[in-house]
C-alpha cells in the first residue's frame, strides 16, 4: 500500500494528495467536471453553490440556473463530458466510472458516435485513466420502454455496470427486475442508488431484489446494525459522496457522517464525487474533508482508497 497519501493527509496538501492514484466510481458524466473548467471554457464567471440544498429539486434548479445555462445544447454537453476526463487526469483519479442515460447515446446520434467520441475524450483527456462507463436509469422511467432498448445498447459490449438515479421515492425497485436480469445476463455490475433519501431496509430490499453488487450512497443502513452486518456479510460495497450528502442536507456535517461507522462494520466502502459540477469538491477535497473533520484517519482512508482502486479489477476478462 502507499504509505505516501496517509503522509499527504496528514500534511494536509491538496496539491500532493492529487498526485497520487485514486478512484472516482459514482459521478454522472455531464456533471463530473470542474466548475473552473467550464468557467474559462465559456468565459463565464460562475458563481459558487450555496453551503446547503432545500432538495433534489433547488439543486437540480440551482445547476440549471448556474451551471448549464453557460453550456447548454450538444456542444455544452459534450464539454461536459470532455470537464469530467479533463478533471480525472488533473487529480491522478485512475480508475473512473461516469454514468450516462439512454437519452445521451441518443443525444450523439447512436452507441457508434457515443462510443467514438468517449473513447476518444478517454485517450486524449485522460490516458491513464481506467473508464467504466455505467448506463443509469432514471428511477421515474417507463422500464418496459427502457428494457425494450436494452439489447441494443449492451450488445456493443461497452457498458460495464448498470445503476438507478434520481427520486428513489418514484416507483418500487423491483420493476427494474426486468433490466436488472439482463444485464447480469451481459455479465454487467449491478448497482442502484438507494438509502440516500430512503430507509436501511430499501437499501436491503433492493440489493435481495436485483441482486446488486453495489449501492450507490447506501448511507441509511448506518440506522441498522443488523442491516449493516448482512452488508458486510454480502461484500456489498457502499460508493459514498460525502459532500453530497452533506450539501443535500442528509448528513449535518462531515464530522458526523456515517461512512465512519459502515467503515467500521466491515462494509466496502469507496467515496466519490456524485455531481462535481455542482457539489464542487475534488476527490482528494473529499478525503481531506473526513480528514480534517477528525472523522476517519489517514490509515482508514487509504485503506478506503485502496477498495476504490480495485474496482477496475472487476471487470477484468
Ligand atoms: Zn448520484
């Protein structure tokens, strides 16, 4: 193990944190970039978000307000996409999954154009960069007309995992059953985003009814140590976002944060960035966040660190 980011830690250097190799394995492509990248892209002075979120709803307003009024259309999005691997190489993160919706690959004209253009954005951007791009579902979809699509899409092989994002309270879990079934069938990682706003038990239920690998978040099954225990007991790895919760008012501060004490329960747990556009703290801002709150020490996050790294190591063939 690196010795050298327990030492970076603990002096508290941001610039040498960044130079070494993490992962970032929960980010949503168009969201995954640096606010001052798109700043000088759109020469544009972007104002900071605010300390905390009312809701889902204020952020998903306060980025299209803030953010995505400065690059809006194909091309803004695609400089998004372009801000994540731009901001993956400039922080060492070597190991990277961005999740994109079905409407993305449509957004480019198909999975070819879709496929060219990230690998493309993979070798120029980001070289050392592992990529595992995720196909993400809105939680609120038409599953039926989302799995009708499915084959399509996963019988080009890029893919690596498949996960469900947004409102967790908008329809039960197991309709994705469905999509779920095929692509274990396409050998992908499954995960789902649950327990952010919901309960421990959702967090169990839809790791028995889709069989997930991982959760995105996950941090309500801290209410439960009999929920934590078959989670440990399961290897099923939490990929956690502190700022996020933090700022979307789940957690009241780092200082308190759960991941401390799913750590402790013997769960897998890695932390992640969710939406850097808007959340607007780098991986290695994350770590030295935990840090500095005295909630974790350096020893427990490289050790943390290391978990993250392994990712890439799943999909090996
Ligand atoms: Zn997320």
């Amino acid at each position: 193990m690196d010795k050298n980011f327990e030492i970076h830690l603990k002096e508290r250097s941001l610039e040498r944190l960044s130079s070494i190799s993490k992962s970032d394995i929960h980010s949503h492509a168009g969201r995954g970039g640096k606010v001052d990248y798109i700043s000088s892209w759109a020469k544009a002075e972007i104002t900071q978000p605010p300390r905390k979120f009312e809701s889902l709803n204020h952020m998903q307003s306060w980025y299209s307000d803030n953010i995505k009024i400065y690059c809006p259309g194909l091309q803004g999005h695609l400089k998004r996409w372009e801000a994540a691997f731009a901001q993956a190489s400039k922080d060492n993160i070597t190991v990277l999954a961005l999740s994109f919706a079905a409407s993305e690959i449509d957004f480019v004209g198909g999975m070819e154009s879709f496929i060219k253009i990230l690998k493309e954005y993979n070798q120029q951007f980001a070289p050392n960069t592992t990529f595992l791009p995720e196909l993400t579902f809105d939680r609120a979809c038409d599953t039926e007309d989302e799995f009708s699509k499915l084959d399509e899409i996963l019988s080009y092989d890029f893919f690596k995992s498949v996960d469900i994002c947004c409102d967790e309270f908008a329809q039960p879990i197991r309709n994705f059953k469905k999509i779920f079934r095929k692509a274990k069938e396409y050998s992908l990682r499954l995960k789902a985003h649950v327990g952010e706003f919901g309960s421990a038990d959702d967090v169990m239920e839809a790791v028995e009814e889709l069989e997930l690998n991982e959760v995105h978040h996950g941090i309500a099954a801290a209410e439960s140590n009999y929920i934590m225990k078959w989670l440990a007991d399961h290897k099923i790895q939490l990929n956690i976002c502190p700022s996020s919760n933090v700022m979307l008012g789940i957690v009241e501060s780092y200082a308190v944060h759960p991941i401390r004490k799913i750590y402790h329960a013997g769960i897998p747990v890695t932390i992640n960035t969710d939406d850097l556009l808007i959340f607007n703290q780098t991986i290695s801002q994350e770590y030295l966040n935990l840090y500095t709150a005295n909630l974790m020490t350096a020893e427990e996050l490289n050790k943390v660190r290391e978990i993250g790294l392994k990712e890439a190591s799943y999909y090996v063939e």
